[in-house]
C-alpha cells in the first residue's frame, strides 16, 4: 500500500514519493520489508537524506491535564546524500527492523481498541524536511504477549481501551520514552474490590517484564489507590505454563495483601527505582512508574497538527476498507 505524495515544502513541479510496503502485517521483532519510491519533479534536487520511523498518538500529561501529541520513534535512515535529476525515478528497497517494544495493534483475532500505529517516510532535501507517506501497521503480539492478554480474558476481565503514555516504567529495560497500557475492565468477581487493571508489556529479543497496575478501590475508611507489580517471563515459556491460572495468582495475591503488591508497597513509587530480585515471576519491590514530558521526553515529538494527520489519515483507512467491504 502506498500513496503517491508531492512534497508540499517544494511545490508544484516538485519531487514525489510513495512507500508501499510488502506487508503492513507485523511483530515485535521483527521486519518491515517494502520501497521508496521516488520521482524527480522539473528540475534538479539534492537530497541530504531519507529516512522512516514508526508514529503514534501519545498521551502526556500538561500544566492543563492530560493531552495528545504525535510522536515519531525508531527512526532508521534508508540513505544518505545523493542528487535527484529532473524526471528520473529511484526505487529504494529498505528493511525496517520492528522494535520489540513496539504497541500492539491487533490481538485476539480483532484490532485493540484505539491503537493505531503508522510508518512515516520523510525525506530532506536542501536541509528541509518534509513528510512523505504515512502507511498503516499492524502490529500482533508475540506468543509470549498472547497467552497474559488471552488469560486476562478468560479470567472474565473485559479489554476496554488502549492507549500510549509518555513516561518511563521504572525499573525496566525500556527503549524509547513512551509505553503502551492495555486497560481491562474488572472481572465480575473481583468488582468490588477493583475497577480497572492496565497492562504494559516491555519486551527485547529474550523475554519480556510485564507490567501490571490494578486500580484498587477504596473502603469506608481507605482511598483509592494504584497499585503496580513487576514481573519477568521468557518468551521460550510461553507455551510451558498455565498462564490463566498465573495471572489469577499474581490477582489473588496483590489484593489478599493489606498494604498491597509484592512485599507491602501499595501505591506507586514515582521518580524512582526500588531495589528488587531479578528472575521469573514475582518481584520483590512495587515498579513505580514516572509519567511526563520533562528530561528531554518531549524530544522527537512532532508538531500538534500531527495528530490530526494521523487520526484523519486512520480515518480514512477505515473508510476505505469499509467501502471494499461494501463491494464485496
């Protein structure tokens, strides 16, 4: 899929470009194969570079609460200075390696609600930048991934909403400043003490920490509170464990303990790492996770009509699938 763009910086009788991907269908891990292909306009053109990188929406929070920006991340450059005749057309090949802690987009045979995830083309010619494609990416999770998402819903807990934070998850391998959260609904049977958990994934070529924050609601005397749990699985163990009844387990003892997860820290931690034992399962401190834009985390975001690019851009896609549905 691809479509043809003229760089707007350039105007009429500029360059154009178009991207198309050999598959937009994805993992963790592993790779985006497809061309750039590119055409020159009336006249000459020195390219300085082109350039792709995966963007979201991403939530962060502001002076005036939480807001959305664009962000673009895992940028890899296709290719450094070269001169482009008038008229001539170029097809770059490229292989776009998938970071594994990429969002998620699709799970459970169905789209994850309000994931979107797209990889951009840009291109900079005489030192100005400008926005090629932007081409849709489903990405699908790892087994590893599969088998927590797919024991929650067993479980009875209800997948509600998706989104992308900015932020670190302390205490984590984490590659890039933002996170994705796969929020779930309380299962009927633990309604009354909980009423949402959200999971995070942080995953690299071995294994993965999966982050867990249960939204525990308060008593006659008690607040609500957040309470986070950190955890460590190998992807070689996905398909070695029971994991509805692990997952029920971690459940059962985060609210069996009166001050909460994994060894009495009940709300979270921010700004800051507790020690903790490295292994399988269970870990010894609470994560703590730091939410905001501040020490350089605002770095790589682009400008806020960004956002509505990519929300018009999804829209389109899906209107377009709805019409070839329509068709069929």
């Amino acid at each position: 899929m691809g479509f043809k763009r003229l760089l707007a910086a350039f105007g009429v009788g500029g360059p154009s470009i178009d991207t198309v991907l050999s598959t937009p269908h994805t993992y963790p891990g592993a790779v985006l194969e497809g061309t750039v292909e590119l055409t020159g306009g009336e006249v000459e053109a020195h390219i300085d570079e082109i350039a792709v990188a995966l963007a979201t929406s991403v939530e962060f929070e502001a002076e005036e609460g939480e807001e959305t920006s664009a962000a673009e991340f895992a940028r890899v450059l296709l290719t450094g200075p070269f001169d482009l005749p008038a008229g001539e057309h170029r097809s770059i090949p490229f292989r776009y390696p998938v970071p594994w802690q990429a969002p998620l987009t699709d799970a459970g045979g169905g789209p994850l609600p309000n994931a979107r995830l797209g990889l951009r083309t840009e291109i900079v010619i005489d030192r100005a930048p400008d926005k090629g494609d932007l081409d849709p990416v489903h990405v699908y999770p790892l087994p590893s991934q599969d088998r927590i998402l797919e024991a929650f819903a067993r479980l009875g807990f209800p997948l509600k909403h998706t989104d992308v934070e900015a932020g670190r998850l302390v205490g984590t391998r984490q590659e890039f400043p933002l996170f994705q959260e796969i929020e779930f609904g309380a299962a009927e049977h633990y309604a009354h003490e909980i009423s949402e958990v959200e999971v995070s994934f942080v995953a690299d070529p071995q294994g993965m920490d999966v982050i867990v924050e249960f939204d525990k609601r308060g008593g006659l005397f008690t607040p609500d509170q957040d309470l986070y749990g950190r955890f460590h699985i190998d992807h070689a163990d996905a398909d070695r464990a029971d994991w509805t009844a692990q997952v029920q387990a971690w459940v059962e003892e985060a609210l069996s303990r009166h001050r909460g997860l994994f060894g009495g820290f009940g709300a979270a931690h921010h700004g800051h790492d507790e020690d903790h034992e490295e292994g399988g399962g269970m870990l010894g401190g609470a994560a703590g996770v730091a939410l905001g834009v501040a020490g350089g985390l605002a770095a790589g975001y682009v400008a806020a009509e960004a956002v509505d690019e990519i929300g018009d851009f999804f829209e389109g896609e899906e209107e377009a699938e709805s019409e070839e549905e329509e068709e069929e």
